[in-house]
C-alpha cells in the first residue's frame, strides 16, 4: 500500500514548503495531493496564469522523493469568474440561484464553465506534461458533494429536453412511458416538460424526477470526461481519477468510473454509522473497477458532523488498516496541516495548526515502518456473496418513498453489516452483473430492486437455474423503466422465479412493528414488510408473520419468507425490512448451506481470511476502544507475538492480530 497526505502548498509560506516535505518524507509518505482548490491562484484574473509557485512546489516535493497527484481545479470557481458570468452559477432544488462563497457552485451544463474548465485544464495539462514528480491527475473533487450534480436552471432544462429526445425518440413515446394523462401532464412539445423544483418537488411525477436524476448524472460524468480527454491529450500514459463521498448518491457511480482510470474515495469514519458502513464504502468502490484509492482519509478529528468527537490513541492505523485489506490500492491523510483559515479551522491535520506533529503523524509513522514486515496477504479471495447496488434503484426509492425512512443505501448496508458483523465477505458489484460473473457467487442478494427489467430476470433465471442461490428482498420489481407501477402484481417478471406475488405492503410507522416467527424465534421487525403468496406449490413458506393471541394482526400466518427451486439453484423472497437478529437467523438457517460457517456475530471485530502458497492468514481489527475476545477454531501462530495461540484470543484495543496456519496444522 502507499501512503500520502492531501497539501495546500499555497496556503504556506514558501520558506516552509522544503520542511514540509522533508517531514513527509520522514513520515514514510510517498504521495502529495495538491491543486484541486488553487484556481484563483493559478490564474488570477482571465488568462492570465502564474505557474511558478505550483512548478516550485512540485520540485520541492519531488525533491524528497515524493510523488504528486494535481487536481484539476474545477470544484472551486474563482470569483472573478462568477462575478463576470453569474450564469455559471448553478439553480438549486427551491429555484433560487446559488451563491459565490463557497465550493461546489458550478452548472455542469453552462458553455462558458465549460469553456473556461478546458482553458484552465488544458493550460495546466500542458505546462506540467512531462514534470518530474507528476505520478497522476485527480479531475476535478467530490463530484455530488452537497447536492451540487443537480443543476435546475434554463440551460440544463433544454439539455435535459435534448436527453429525453433521445431516451424517448417521439412525445408520444415519452408521453406514453410516464403516463401523462395523470394530473393532465400531457407534453405537446419538448419545452413543455419542467424540471422538478419548487416546492411541491415531491409532487412531481416519479418519471420525470427519475429521468432528472439520470440526465444530471449523464451530465456530470459527461463533464469528468471531457476534463479527462483533456488530460489524456497532454499526458498520455498518466492516471486519472476522481474522489467521490459515499452518500452523495446523486451520480451513477459505475458509470463515473467509466470516464476515468479509477475511482478514489473520501474515508472520514466519523460521518459514518461505524466501522460496518466504512466496510461497506471499500467495498463499494472496490466494485466500480479493478483498482481504487482512498484519496482523503481522516486524521483525526473533522469539523463538518454534528459533534465532531475526538480520535483516540491507534484509530488512524486502524482505519488505514481496515483500507490496506479492503484492497485500497494507496491511503492519502486529510490533511497535511491543520488551516489557519477558510471553513475547516477545526478539522485536523498530521501536523497541527502550529506546524507540530499531531498523533496522527505518529501513528502513520510508525505504519509505514511497520507494513514491510507484514507478510505478502495477496489479493482478496473470491467473496461468497454478491450485493447488487443500482443507482437507478437507489433513485427510484427516493423519488417516492412511501415511509419517510425507507432508504436504499440504509438497507444494502444493514444486509452487509449483518454479513460483515459474521465474517463473511461480500463483493458489492453492479446491478447488471454479467452472467459469466454472477456464477462465481453462490449467493447473489439484490436488496430493493424497484425497477423491473426482463433481460434482468432472464439473467438471474440463468444464473439460478445452474445452481445459484438468489435472495430478493422488498419491493422488488415494483416500477417500469419510467418508474411507473405495473398492472402485474410485484415482484413483475421475478414473480415465476420466485413463485411469489406480493399481496400487501406494510407501511409501517415507528410505533409499529410486526412479528415472523422463524424456525426457533418470534422476532420483531420495523418499518416495512410484504405479505407474500405462492404462486404454485413448488415454492416452500419457510417464515410466517406471527402476532401474539389477542393482539392485532390481520396479516398473522402470511408468508414472510419463502423458498423455490429453480434448476439446481434457489430463489428466496424475504418480505420484511431485515433487523440484525432476523439476519443471522437467515445466515445460520436457510442460507447456511450457500455461506462458509458463519463466526459468532461481532459488532466491533472485523476478520478477513488470506490464502497465499497453501499458508492461511486470519486476520483482525478490533474497532473498539476496549480489548475484545474472540474465539478461534484450532491451532495458529500469532505473527505479532511470535507465540502459538488457540482457543479465545483477546485483540487489543483499536488493534490487529494476525494470524498463520500451516497448511495441516489444524489440531
């Protein structure tokens, strides 16, 4: 793994920026972020551009062996720009123009942005083409951060007319596919069509705020690779990518992955659930392509989430830990310094506000000396479970909710914390998984997969019929393309798949609960459930709703679960919103045929299991601030202590175990 740290060189003195560096250096740091917020510095006023800070900068960097990732600086207009062409400003969701003052406050679609994006691009590509030092370029920086892909204004209306044109071809077609004769929305022209804005946003048709959602994220992507062929031009051979924050779901993230070489993330575990959801996020970008960064990781305490708690003692290792076994190919540190100014004042550095080392500086010191001598983990070994994620799903949801709650993120991550909490790994992989790579799971788990789609099905018939097991789970199959409900009963055409129906949705408030009574317990669970009926009797109920006697409960011996053989594989519905215990009772009963034994559930451990040369390594982090036990099956060699250990090991606090087995050595 490589280590780096993001750095505002023109944020610091010049006399400081060698000591800087030297400081890196010595802190094992290989790779600089710099430049995705310099535009004004690079180009003060129009066209004209001042390179010989940015030239010093990387020289001095380069100097002490480190590499240099620029940033395109695009996420940051400067504010003569914004002054001059006030149509560069984007349109919010309430209609009201977007204000200079901060980042993030472009339109996407406005051709002097665009214009001025590839001046500035192209300049800097061009001055830097060959520069010792440059390892790479990141386009632009968190494309989607707050809410900024969705762009309201006239420009992006008429563009968005364009979209439709040829998504739809004719008005009929359009009018036919969003079923406009609802509310008289009929469209007799193309600029007819709003965007939807204002105050009764949630009013507007789910068709056309679907297709909005897909449009402005067509639009942003098209934006990254224009930046990107850009770069291409002037530095062939150099890598792109560009750094998303998981829960800005406003892009399609597979294809924004598609307009660079790879795709980095920005790891700040305090905006997070815990160390599950952080899981999730590696996995999720480990998913978009073959390879994937973490180009910001926090170093200590943030300044952005409600409460900003402190970083105690052996949390940074971890987390950068926790990336090296996710697979992140390199861990770059927000930020190097703590600032003086701007808006984040409070956010931490490696070094702090006045220039001395910080714990974080520490612990990635003592890191970096410290991963050379663990031993060669491999790559990751083929995971037994598939998580489907689609943003056109996640999209759909959103546009009409039907409980204020029901998230689609909310619920692929509950289904991989379960996992995660198990020990059992799992592969976050596009929706429209090719046949050839759905085979290699023995599970595949596709949570709300609102838009039906018969290639889709037809798909996943395949891959069950020939021996995979498939697990559905709410709504499914509930929505056309248009996001329009279908006159077929849900799951739509999984129904003969699954031999179900969806008879009833269970909305249910927060008060409300309702009770499945699985092979050993009545559990309870929240939020949303589907009363399911067998469509023929080849599909076994294997969990029914239950409510005690005398309470209510009309739904009470409905299916909950059901099961049907499909070729020499299964397809199971779960029809109620997964809690933890719900979980494991699916994992350790009817599931556990298709998933390796299941580990006693573990809020705070995270173990991975590595193969390399017939040697097994287990290895685990604890996520805790107290020491944890966990129990171990045979004899192994903890490779920290240089001791044989079996039985129950404790993990230290925030730490990690390593542990070998030699291939036989399993008394």
């Amino acid at each position: 793994m490589k280590l780096g740290v993001a750095y505002y060189p023109e944020q610091w003195e010049p006399s400081r920026w060698a000591t800087d560096a030297r400081l890196m250096a010595e802190a094992g740091l290989g790779i600089v972020r710099i430049g995705e917020f310099a535009w004004s510095v690079v180009e003060p006023e129009p066209g004209r551009y001042c390179w010989d800070w940015l030239d010093e900068a990387i020289a001095t960097l380069h100097a002490a062996g480190l590499g240099v990732i620029v940033g395109t600086p695009t996420a940051a207009p400067p504010a003569w720009l914004a002054a001059d062409n006030p149509a560069v400003l984007p349109v919010r969701a309430d209609g009201h123009l977007a204000q200079f003052g901060g980042r993030r406050h472009y339109c996407p679609s406005s051709p002097v942005y665009r214009t001025a994006c590839a001046a500035i691009v192209g300049a800097e590509a061009q001055h830097l083409a060959g520069r010792p030092g440059l390892i790479g370029w990141q386009v632009d920086n968190e494309f989607g951060n707050h809410e900024s892909a969705r762009c309201f204004c006239d420009r992006c209306r008429a563009a968005f007319h364009s979209w439709l044109q040829a998504r739809y071809g004719t008005l009929d077609a359009l009018n036919a596919a969003w079923g406009t004769r609802f509310w008289s929305q009929h469209y007799t022209a193309w600029t007819q069509i709003p965007v939807p804005t204002g105050a009764v946003v949630a009013l507007h048709s789910p068709s056309l705020r679907l297709d909005y959602c897909r449009f402005a994220s067509d639009l942003t992507v098209d934006f990254c690779r224009a930046q990107t062929g850009i770069l291409r031009d002037y530095t062939p051979g150099l890598p792109i990518t560009t750094n998303i924050f998981p829960g800005d779901e406003q892009l399609d993230l597979h294809a924004l992955a598609g307009a660079v070489d790879f795709l980095s993330w920005d790891n700040y575990p305090h905006g997070f659930s815990g160390p599950a959801e952080v899981a999730f996020n590696h996995d999720l970008l480990r998913g978009t392509g073959p390879r994937y960064w973490v180009m910001e990781q926090q170093a200590g305490m943030i300044n952005w989430t409600a409460y900003n708690p402190p970083v105690p003692p052996g949390q940074v290792r971890l987390w950068t830990l926790q990336g090296l076994l996710h697979g992140a190919e390199a861990v770059v540190y927000f930020r190097w310094r703590a600032g003086l100014t701007g808006s984040e004042q409070y956010h931490s550095g490696l070094l702090k506000h006045s220039a001395a080392p910080d714990r974080g500086y520490g612990e990635v010191q003592a890191l970096a000396h410290e991963l050379p001598a663990w031993p060669d983990l491999g790559s990751r070994p083929p995971a037994p479970v598939a998580l489907l994620w689609s943003s056109d799903d996640l999209w759909a949801v959103e546009t009409d909710r039907h409980h204020a709650d029901f998230q689609y993120r909310a619920l692929a991550v509950a289904i991989y914390s379960s996992l995660w909490e198990h020990g059992i790994a799992v592969d976050i992989c596009p929706r429209h998984l090719p046949a050839a790579d759905l085979a290699a799971y023995p599970l595949v788990i596709a949570p709300a997969a609102v838009i039906d789609d018969p290639a889709w099905t037809q798909r996943l018939e395949g891959y069950v019929s020939h021996g995979g097991t498939l697990l559905l789970n709410l709504r499914a199959g509930v929505r056309a393309a248009a996001n329009t409900s279908q006159a077929s009963p849900p799951p739509g055409s999984l129904a003969a798949l699954c031999g179900v129906t969806v008879g009833e949705i269970l909305s249910l408030p927060p008060e409300r609960t309702v009770g499945v009574q699985t092979a050993g317990d009545l559990l309870r669970c929240p939020l949303w459930a589907e009363t399911l009926d067998p469509t023929d009797s080849a599909t076994a109920v294997l969990w029914r709703y239950a409510e005690p006697p005398g309470t209510p409960g009309y739904y009470s011996g409905q299916a909950a679960l059901t099961r049907r053989p499909h070729g020499s594989g299964a397809a199971y519905y779960l029809g109620t919103y997964p809690t933890p215990a719900l979980l494991a009772a699916l994992w350790t009963g009817p599931l556990a045929a298709v998933l390796p034994s299941a580990l006693p559930a573990h809020p705070h451990l995270e173990r991975f299991t590595r193969y390399v040369a017939g040697t097994t390594y287990h290895i685990i982090l604890n996520h805790s601030e107290y020491p944890q036990a966990t129990p171990l099956t045979g004899r192994w060699c903890d490779m920290i202590a240089g001791q044989a250990t079996e039985g129950t090991v404790i993990v230290p606090a925030l730490g990690s175990m390593v542990l070998r087995r030699e291939p036989g050595d399993h008394a």
